[in-house]
C-alpha cells in the first residue's frame, strides 16, 4: 500500500510545492481553513460533491483541515492547494487532493482522486492541470501504481476532466454522502502508472539540446539574450541548440557555437558541468551543460543577438529560462564563486 506521506520527510523537503505551468501546489495547512471555506461555501461548487456542506461553517472548514491533516500524517491522505504562480498571494485557485479508501467489496485499498477548482478559475484547464501535477507526483514518488475518480454522471466538467486526464470507465459506484446523509449513484474511472507516464510522453516529447558555458581568461561565462519572436524571448542563456537525429551532444554543441558565434571549438575542450531536466507545457528539455575555455576565431554573435559575459556572481542578475536554474549552482562551484 503506498504510503501518501512518504515524499514529506526528512531529506525529500523539496519535492513540495509541485509546480505546473501556471500554478504551484503546496501541502495543505491550518491557515488555509479560512481561504478555502470562503471559495468552497457556493452551492454551484459544492452540487456534485458528496461530502462538502452546505452552508459551510467556519468551524467545519476549521474541524476539515484537522482532520486531513491528521489523515495526512498518516499517509492515508495528500491534499494540495493550488495558486497561480504569477498571483501567489491571491486566494486559492482549488485543491487536488489523494486518499486511500476502502470499500466493503474492495480486495485492496484504492487511491481514488479528488479535486474542486473556485468558481472564478473554472473553464481555464486548472483542474486538469492540477490532477496531472498530483498523479504524476504519486506515480513517479509515491509508488502508486493506480488511481481511480468517482463522478456522478451529471457532472460534466469532471467527465471532461477524467477524459483528459486519459482515464478510463471501470463501473458504476454507490457512494457515501455523509453531508447529505445519504449514498449517491456514480461513476467510477482509473488510470493505471504506466497509461499515464505513456500519455505524458507523447504530450510532452523529449527534446534534446545541448549548451555551452563559455569561460574567458577572467572567470566570466557568456550569456545570449533570446530574440524578440522566439519562444522566452528576452531570457538569457547559453550558447547552444537542439541534437540533430542521431548526433551526439558534443557535435551538436560545436556545431552551434560556430553557426551562433562563428568560433571553432575542439570536442577535447568540452567538459561535462551538469545537466538541466525540466518539463516545459509542450516538451520536456534535457539538456547537457559543457563547460569550454578554449576555442579558436573571434567570438561574433552571427544571428543579431545580444551578448554578456558575467561574472557567476551576478549569473542570478540575469533573468534565465527556469530549465537553466539548477545549474547556476554547479557552474557557480566550478569558478569558486
Ligand atoms: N541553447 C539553450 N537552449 C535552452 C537553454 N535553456 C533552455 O530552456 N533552452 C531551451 O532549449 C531549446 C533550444 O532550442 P534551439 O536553441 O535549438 O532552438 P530555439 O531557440 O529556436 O527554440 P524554439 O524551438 O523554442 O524556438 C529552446 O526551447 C530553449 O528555450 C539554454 O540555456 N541554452
């Protein structure tokens, strides 16, 4: 049975907050009771759910978060809460949420998902993107091997959500509504780990590029400014570019510093620093980082764009594609910075 807990200790602290492309999930706290009370006690929100009252007290959002919190330090429930990365201060956008359950009929205990999204956000995407960010965080550091929704049939933004999330119909389901004091007719849907990292992989290609990060005679590594027009325009970053079919990353990258910067670089003068991993919305980067002190020819920026060299110091003064972040730190210790 995987334990929901297991990512929260000791040495695994930065695994939370997930992020996506436009949010950030955190784990839940006693200072959201207040926060999530406020977006839940909305009879629009609270119609297809089997468990949230309405109207919602704040005692009972209070007595909520006690008790997940309790489920959670167990291991036996994860609830997240969702913002927007570009408003962190501003209320929650919804919360996604794992917990273990077992029916009388269930062989074994079942992960079964569940998420709400405030009404303002709704229509945006934000429930599926927030679901993803969870399943793939339980499937690829938690060990869950299999998780299950549970819908009633009217509800047909969730359809659409499990749809999207690629899961697949298992059966109809009787469950517990404790709020209404009843059971209601639903559906029950699943995806298993392997159909998810499948279709993740075909939403999200591996492209491979390969970077350079040029150092001169005082310490300083070059940067190149994104054109107007290109995707992250603006960012800095290094010199470099995608793998052609079949070419090994040093090839690549000495190919590109000569379309790029017009010099000669030998593959003996590539040294392995690092390598950034980083899922962007469309594709997932990996990305070789080399370092070189030594090439031939005048450096000449040869497509227009804008150059610096920096010191390691500052390399945080330039704003660069997250994919980058993780390495300034290695290339910082490389210069003794
Ligand atoms: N060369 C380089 N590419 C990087 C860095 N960090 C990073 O995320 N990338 C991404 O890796 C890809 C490099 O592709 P590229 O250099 O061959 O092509 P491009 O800029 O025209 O990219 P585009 O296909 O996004 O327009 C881009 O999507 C770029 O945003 C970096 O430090 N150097």
């Amino acid at each position: 049975m995987p334990d929901l807990a297991a990512a929260s200790g000791e040495g695994c602290a930065r695994v939370y907050p997930l992020t996506t492309d436009r949010l950030t999930l955190e784990r839940l706290t006693p200072a959201e009771a207040e926060a999530i009370r406020a977006l839940v006690d909305d009879p629009a929100m609270v119609r297809f759910t089997a468990n949230i009252p309405h109207p919602y007290a704040p005692e009972t959002a209070v007595a909520w978060v006690e008790q997940t919190l309790a489920r959670m330090a167990e291991g036996k429930e994860l609830v997240l809460v969702a913002r927007r990365r570009d408003h962190p201060q501003a209320p929650p956008v919804g919360c996604v949420g794992l917990l273990t359950e077992r029916d009388p009929d269930d062989a074994a205990p079942r992960i079964e998902i569940g998420y709400w999204v405030a009404r303002a956000h709704w229509g945006q995407g934000y429930a599926v993107e927030m679901a993803r960010a969870l399943i793939g965080h339980a499937v690829r550091d938690l060990g869950v091997g299999f998780v299950e929704a549970r819908l009633m049939a009217e509800n047909r933004a969730s359809l659409t959500v499990v749809q999207r999330l690629g899961m697949t119909y298992l059966g109809p389901a009787r469950v517990a509504a404790p709020a209404r004091g009843t059971t209601i007719e639903s559906l029950r849907y699943g995806l298993s780990a392997e159909a998810f990292l499948a279709a993740e992989r075909a939403r999200r290609p591996l492209v491979m590029v390969a970077a350079g990060a040029l150092i001169d005679d005082d310490g300083r590594v070059l940067l190149c400014r994104r054109p107007p027009g290109k995707s992250m325009a603006g960012l800095w970053e290094f010199p470099g570019g995608k793998l052609d079919p079949g070419e090994p990353p040093e090839e690549a990258l000495i190919r590109e510093l000569a379309e790029e910067l017009a010099i000669k670089v030998l593959p003996g003068c590539l040294a392995p620093i690092g390598f950034a991993s980083h899922a962007y919305p469309t594709f997932h980067l990996m990305m070789p980082l080399f370092a070189c002190r030594r090439w031939r020819g005048t450096l000449a920026p040869q497509e227009g764009q804008e150059i610096a060299w920096v010191r390691p110091q500052r390399l945080r003064d330039y704003p660069m594609p997250p994919a980058d972040e993780p390495l300034i730190p290695a290339l910082q210790d490389l210069l003794g910075a």
